[in-house]
C-alpha cells in the first residue's frame, strides 16, 4: 500500500520538473490589473482629483506638437501602433559607443546612409552573415549605427513666447553631426523607439532602465534625485517643496525626460517651468484637427466649427485634474526665474512637470491592447490556447491555421520564447503586474471569457512554472541566471542580453545614470550583499528573496559546488538582516541563504559575485510586434523574419554577459513551416483595435518631420527656423474619432508576413 503514494510522488515530481523546463505559458491580458500607484487617484489627500480631467490632459499634452521646441510631440515618436514608423533622416551614427566609430555613419547596404538617408529593406538587417542562420559564417556587412528617432535640431534655448509661436526662441545652428554638406538636419536619437501601448506594465522604462519605478515630480531619478521634489501650499501664504514618492509611475518617469532633450524634443537648457510657463495660458492643440468623436477629447473639440483645438486651456484642465494645493498659491515664490530674465516662475509653471508626467502616465495606462485573437481564445487543460475564435475563408484553411497556431506556441515555448517574454505582457519587465496575478487571491482571475485563470502561483502554467523565468509572488527585482557559458550570474530581472549588438556599443542598463551611479538593482545588490547601505539606491533591492532567484545563490547544506555560497564561506539567512526571514514558500529552503559581508567581500572578484548586465536591455513587449518594427533597441531588424533568423542563429555577438537560453533556440528555422508557424502566432497577439486605431488608440491630428527635402547628397536648406537648416518633408497623419480608420496601420517598410 505504501508503493502507490511513493510512485505518485516521484510522478509529481518528475512533472513538475518537466513544467519548470519548459517554464510560463503564455497568457492572455484580459482583465489584468494595472499595478496601482499609491496616493496618485486615492487616500485622504489625493494629487489627482479628477481622473478623466487628468486623461484628457496627459492625451492633449502626448500629440501637441507646442510641447516640443520645434514642432516635436511625444507622438512625434510614438504616432505608429505606439512605436515609430518613419523610413526618413532616422539614423544615428551610435552614439552611445565606446568607440569612435560611433560618431561617424556608415554606408548602409543600399548605398547610401546617415543624415536624411531613406531607409529600405535593402538596408537590413544591420549585421548580416553569408548564411543568415548560422553566427560562425562570413560577416558580410555589419554597422554600429541605429535606427532611432528624428527629433529636434536642437540650439540654445532663450525664451518663449506664452501666446506666440509654436517654436522656441534658440540660438540654432547646423550640428556638427547631424547635417548634410553645411546644411543642419534634425538629430536622431541613439536607440530605437519602443511601442507605449502596454507600457504601463513595465516596472521601469526606457530601454535601459532609467526612467525610475519611483516618480519624484520633476526628473526621470526616483530617489536618486537629491534635488527633486513638488512645490505645496501648506497655507494662504506658505508654500514648501516637498519629496515626491509614488510608486509604479515609471511612465511619468520616462514622460519628464523627451521635452527637456536636446535631441528629441527641445533646445539645449530649457527647462520644465518654461514648457509650463509656454503652453499653461494656450488653447488645447490650438494647431492641430481633434476629431469630433474622439473617445477623450471629442466633448471639447472645435472641429464641429472646423476649428482646430479643445474650447478650452491648458490651465482649465491642470486645475480641473489636480489638487489645489499644487497650483494655487498666488505668490510668485522661490520658485526662480528665466535664465534670459522675465517674470519669476509661479507654483503651477513650477510644478508643470509633475502635471505632465502623471497626466502623461494616467493616458498611456488606457493603452491597453488585451483584445488580440490570442487574448480571446480559450485555452484548454494545459493552458494552450484553442484557436477556436479564429476563422480563414474556408473550413479546410481554418483547419490549417488553427494546426499552424498550435504549432507557433510549441515553438515560442519549446525554443524558451517564454522565459523572457513572459506573462500577459510577454515581459518580464513586468514585474508588478506579473506578481500580482501569482499571488493567490480570492475571488480573482483574468484571461480569455470563456475560461478564466485564477490568480495564484499557477496562474502561468501548471507546478509553479513561472519559477523558471525568474517570476514570483514577492516581485524579486534580480535574479541569478546563466550566461552563454553557463555560469550562474546576477541579472536585473526583465533585462536581457541577446547578442544584438557588441556590448561596447550600448552599455545598456549597465551604464550609469547623470549622478554616476549603476543604472543596475544587480549592481545594488551586490552592495547590500557587501553590507553597503549606501549603495541602496532604489527601493526593493534590500528585500529581494535569494530563494527564488533560477540559479541558487547559496546552498545551506555541505555539498561540493562550483560558483554557489556554502557553509564553508559563511552564510546567514536570507532576511535576517531585516529581522524577517525570507524562506516562505521556497521551492527549495536550504537555498534561502545569502554570504555574510564577509564571504560576500572574499569573493567580490570571484564567479559567486559575477553580475551580467553589460550590454543589457529591457525585454520589449511581443503585442503587435508586426505594427512595431524596426526591431531591437538599435532597430538592426526590419522584419519578423529577420528575428526569427537571428534567434536560431542564437544572435550576432558573444560575450560573458550573454544569456544562456540564446542557446536554446533549435528549431525556429529548421523548416520553412516553422517559421511561417511561429510568425502566425506572432501575428495573433495584433490587436485589431490598434491596427485601425480604433479607442482607445484614437487620436488627434499630427504633422510629423519626416526627413528633408531632398536626400542624403544634398539637402534644400532654408527652414523657417534657419537659413542653414533644411526644409522640412512632412507626413500628415490624420485625426481620428473612436471609431477609428478605414485604412491600417502598416508594418514597418511594409513587409509581407
């Protein structure tokens, strides 16, 4: 009798362990949560009193093209399914390299290059290989230039006008760089422009992290920032600046750092109070056509009267959004002055980036693409989705797409697709989002209508398989995994390195931000590993769980290991420092254990503190990854194809902060149905709403810089900003009402799938 139970138990256990193999399935986002930002909307003392007043704010302010210095919106870059999809002067020379190449362009495979170069497929991808699936063949062209994002031309900023032009008063000049014979171009930016559709579950934004999970009020830094902080009126006559702490807010993070860059957004030196100070006392939009139906702002629009614009300020909606306390005290304050001179600053141009930043983030949180083919189909016992929502034009081609799709899931699994894109929003940048839905709760579930998921620590496939992505309860900020030579190394959770590009020519979220600090929590960590206080910079590094990590930090047990603490070293509990241990729910207890500073110092050069965060970006989202290419955070890709042939390839450059589960990618290309198989699957995660910008993805006119006139020989100079700047071409994208387009939006350089 006692056979039956011991076999069971040994079944159990040989399938949980074949679950974490193959690790999370992917999951639909119907009805996850957004993860909430504490004192934002609730509490005793909110900031926003006025959610859809905020909405329309942060929407108006995302598309007005008054924000920038010369005509740049937010949706300058983002105006394409989130992302950006212009072909035209989107060429930097790579500028965030170590090496002088990357302040030089190249000659791209069409012939031609650099400033105002119209890109074609001819151009792709930006590393190539005699034989496209296999890295050991013949380099055949390779350039460390990227495909970014046209911006501003940049100058000295001086002034602005509150009531006048729509460009800023800049000492403006052709840049050294940027320019075509003496003629000035606009600048572009050092690394490709990721879709904000979805971005709100990213734990921190940018590509390398440095749009901080903590919002201050006034800068990308979180707390970093020593300065940082919102002006409040304690009284009629009192007003004192005040740290800023609102959690979950990378978005607003991110949102404060374009309209104060010389290379996107604005003239060098402006500053916040004068953006504030430009569009506060201006009609909404005033340039530029806002549909009548439009799903925020279509109440206000003046298209009725074939006006463009809201009937109404920004000021109006500021005071309308926010609390009083943030705007109403009617001194002038120790809130400075213009450098140029003019009027000393008041509180609501002082305060103006914290008004942007959180209406910025309350608009983009409505950006939520969960109605895609994928996200509507139920899912069987396993988990696996089964097609049955999706129709071809006949029953036999139905067949045929439903057995491909089945296929495209086995192969993004079974080549570990999932370990990094993982859960709902295929990130494991989500990091919040992802816990909540492993934390059992009562009640709640998410997912496709017919077959609900209910939270808790099976919610991303069966036997706790979201384990091996790194992804748990408790929202660890780093894990321990391999690099491509196996070696157990620290890693910020939702940060990869794919072999894209050489690591000198993006340091990636191992560089430092602008007080010279590690953009890392791995490189935080390892401090509080070393019992350095001061190197905390970032809540949540001193509360990670070591027993979750996917390679075992320590093992409490006297075995002989390679690359792991053990008692020998010297090892105290995990937690103990804090009073609360952290051995709750481990899969494996004896590894609930950290190096005391001791051990931890002995070994600071040694392989059990080795960090891989070098060259290491944010794992992107995979939702309507056809509408948002080009690909990678260099744009080195133009099509799908092109990834899938880069990931079997197991990518272009190695290095020892390479991951390990690039290796794994075998069976991507080994026939051609594969590849067509996990492209449609691919395809699946296209939300039909995005493609004809259908609400939420509605929006109001904008006229975008695309390129100069002319080409990459010569460019016709004479802007009006500029005797020796070019004329800009530009592309007029169209207002649209909540019903959204009759014509979709394209993939990038319109590639067939």
């Amino acid at each position: 009798m006692r056979v039956i139970p011991l076999v069971m138990l040994a079944g159990a256990l040989l399938a949980a362990q074949a679950a974490l193999a193959i690790g999370p399935v992917p999951v639909s986002l119907r009805n996850v949560p957004i993860p909430p930002v504490p004192g934002l909307l609730g509490g005793a003392a909110p900031i926003v009193v006025d959610k859809n007043a905020a909405i329309a704010l942060g929407k108006a302010l995302f598309w007005d093209q008054n924000v920038g210095s010369d005509g740049q919106a937010c949706a300058s870059c983002h105006f394409s399914a989130g992302a950006d999809g212009r072909v035209k002067n989107q060429i930097n020379p790579g500028g965030n390299s170590v090496h002088a190449s990357g302040r030089t362009f190249d000659t791209l495979p069409s012939g031609g290059g650099g400033p105002n170069h119209t890109l074609s497929l001819d151009d792709f991808p930006l590393h190539q290989f005699s034989n496209p699936a296999d890295n050991t063949s013949r380099v055949v062209f390779s350039s460390d230039d990227v495909v970014g994002s046209a911006g501003s031309f940049s100058g000295q900023y001086q002034s602005v006008s509150q009531f006048g032009s729509a460009n800023d008063r800049c000492a403006r000049s052709a840049d050294p760089l940027f320019k075509v014979g003496s003629v000035g171009t606009r600048q572009t930016t050092a690394r490709n422009a990721p879709s904000v559709i979805n971005a709100v579950f990213n734990h921190r934004s940018f590509w390398d992290g440095r749009a901080n999970n903590i919002f201050n009020g006034s800068s990308p830094w979180g707390e970093r920032d020593p300065d940082a902080g919102v002006w409040v009126k304690t009284n009629a006559k009192t007003v004192a600046k005040q740290r800023l702490h609102l959690v979950n807010a990378s978005l607003a993070s991110q949102a404060v750092a374009p309209p104060t860059n010389s290379a996107e957004m604005s003239c060098d030196g402006r500053h916040w109070q004068d953006i504030g100070r430009k569009v506060l006392s201006r009609q909404v939009l005033r340039d530029q056509l806002v549909h009548p139906q439009d799903s925020v702002l279509g109440a206000m629009s003046l298209a009725a009267n074939r006006k463009p614009g809201l009937n109404t300020t920004y000021r109006n909606l500021v005071t309308r959004a926010f609390a009083s306390r943030y705007w109403s005290y009617a001194g002038n304050g120790p809130f400075g002055a213009p450098a140029g001179g003019g009027l000393p600053y008041n509180q609501i141009e002082a305060n103006f980036a914290m008004f942007f930043g959180l209406a910025i983030q309350l608009y983009e949180s409505t950006l939520i693409s969960d109605q895609a083919p994928f996200d509507l189909s139920p899912i069987d016992a396993n988990m696996k989705p089964t097609w049955s929502n999706v129709a071809a034009a006949t029953p036999a081609e139905t067949q045929a797409l439903v057995a491909s799709l089945k296929n495209g899931v086995e192969l993004f699994v079974n080549n570990h697709c999932n370990l990094c894109h993982a859960g709902p929003a295929f990130s494991l940048a989500a990091v919040a989002a992802n816990a909540a839905l492993l934390t059992p709760t009562p009640g709640a579930s998410f997912g496709p209508p017919d077959t609900p998921i209910a939270f808790g620590p099976n919610a991303f496939g069966p036997f706790g398989a979201a384990a091996k992505g790194g992804i748990n309860r408790y929202g660890n900020i780093v894990t321990r995994d391999t690099n491509i030579q196996q070696l157990p190394k620290f890693m910020d959770l939702g940060y990869a390195n794919n072999g894209a590009v050489d690591v000198e020519d993006d340091p990636g979220v191992g560089g430092t931000d602008d007080f010279g600090n590690p953009l890392s929590y791995s490189a935080q960590y390892v401090e509080y590993l070393l019992g350095n206080a001061t190197g905390l910079l970032d809540p949540g590094v001193n509360s990670i769980r070591a027993c979750d990590f996917i390679s075992p930090l320590a093992y409490n047990v006297a075995v002989n290991l390679p690359n792991v603490f053990l008692p020998s070293d010297g090892l105290q509990a995990d937690g103990s420092r804090e009073g609360v241990l952290r051995n709750q729910n481990c899969t494996n207890a004896v590894t609930a254990y950290i190096p005391t500073p001791a051990a931890a110092l002995a070994n600071l050069s040694a392989s059990k503190m080795a960090v891989a965060t070098h060259g290491a970006f944010k794992v992107p989202t995979l939702r309507n990854v056809e509408l948002t290419g080009p690909y990678m955070h260099n744009g080195g890709m133009a099509t799908l194809r092109q990834v899938i042939e880069f990931y079997s390839r197991h990518g272009n450059f190695s290095s020892d902060s390479l991951h390990f589960h690039l290796a794994g990618f075998s069976t991507l290309t080994t026939t051609e149905q594969n590849v067509t198989d996990l492209t449609n699957f691919l395809l699946s995660l296209t939300d039909e709403r995005v493609r004809y910008q259908r609400a939420p993805f509605d929006h109001p006119q904008l006229t975008v810089a695309h390129g100069h006139l002319g080409g990459d020989l010569q460019v016709q100079a004479g802007h009006v900003l500029g005797a020796n700047l070019g004329k800009d071409e530009l592309l007029a994208i169209p207002a649209v009402g909540a019903n959204g387009s009759s014509a979709p939006i394209a993939p990038f350089l319109d590639p067939r799938p």
